[in-house]
C-alpha cells in the first residue's frame, strides 16, 4: 500500500478507534449513538430532488444545535447506508464545507432552510480530495467493522496475531 494511503487509513482508523460500532449493527443506533455523544440531535433526510439533479448523492449539514445528513432515496438500501456512513465520515473528522456567508447553495439546493442557520454544508463532488477520501475511507472501514465477522475479528496487532495462532484473543469484541 503506497505511504499515503497507509496514512490515510491510520488517520480513518484513529478516528473509528474512537466509535462505539452497535451490535447488531443499524444505522439508526448508530446515528442516535453519535447524537449523544455529540450532544445535538443528528436528523436523516430523503435528499431534495434539486440537489439529486445537480449529481449530490449525499450532504452533511450542521446549524448551530443540530446536524442534518441528507441521502439519495432513489437508490438501494445498501447505497443508502453506504451514504450516509460517508456523511458520518464528514461529521466524525469535522471536516469543513461550502462558505455558507451568501447562502446561495442552501437556498438552491434547501430552499425552505433559513441561510442563517446553516454553519456548514458539505456535499461530495469528488473523491480528488482529502476530505472526501478521509469520508469514504471511514465509511468503508465503518461498514467492515459493522460486519457480523468483525465481531470476531480483534483490532490490536496482539489480538490478530493471538488469533492467527489460535490462542485466546485478548481483546475480543
């Protein structure tokens, strides 16, 4: 794996370190387990049509008290969740978004959302970027770590080598 994306994946992983993955997995639980420990309400939204037609898939929003994930309907299950552990990515680096000061992509893109709430709106473009690959790396790594087999799977070098050669892990999940 070439260095930068070693880092990037020491980076996302430093960063789910930090999460308590629910088991059995749902995004629901997963979504009210960040709004706690985030301390503000985190809302999931059908993504407006306007935005799908300008090619968003996905929007990560903050006002001032809470957070709003925004996701294509349109789309399978899988795909759906996949979005919004990508938007979560966004939320968990507290990565920045669009200068909201004049409002205009709030008000193309949510057009009943008052301009002066929004703090924050971050929709993918491109995955060029180290925002979004930090965002997509996280949402991948997340959706492994959610699997059923990852329950079984230790994450410290000791445990995995404990469990390559068949003695007890020591941190089990």
């Amino acid at each position: 794996m070439p260095k930068k994306y070693a880092r990037l994946h020491q980076r996302c992983q430093s960063v789910l370190d930090e999460l308590s993955v629910p088991r059995p997995f749902a995004i629901d639980t997963l979504c009210q387990e960040l709004s706690a420990q985030r301390r503000r309400p985190l809302h999931l939204h059908p993504l407006p049509q306007q935005a799908a037609r300008n090619n968003i898939c996905g929007m990560w929003l903050a006002t001032e008290t809470d957070d709003h994930i925004f996701f294509e309907q349109r789309t399978s299950r899988v795909h759906q969740e996949h979005i919004l552990l990508h938007e979560i990515g966004h939320m968990l680096f507290d990565h920045c978004g669009a200068d909201l000061s004049r409002g205009e992509a709030t008000q193309t893109l949510l057009p009943d959302l008052s301009p002066q709430l929004a703090q924050r709106l971050l929709g993918r473009t491109s995955y060029t970027n180290r925002q979004e690959q930090e965002a997509e790396m996280l949402a991948s790594l997340l959706r492994i770590r959610a699997s059923p087999t990852a329950a079984r799977t230790p994450h410290s070098v000791l445990g995995r080598l404990e469990a390559a050669l068949g003695t007890r892990a020591a941190d089990e999940c």
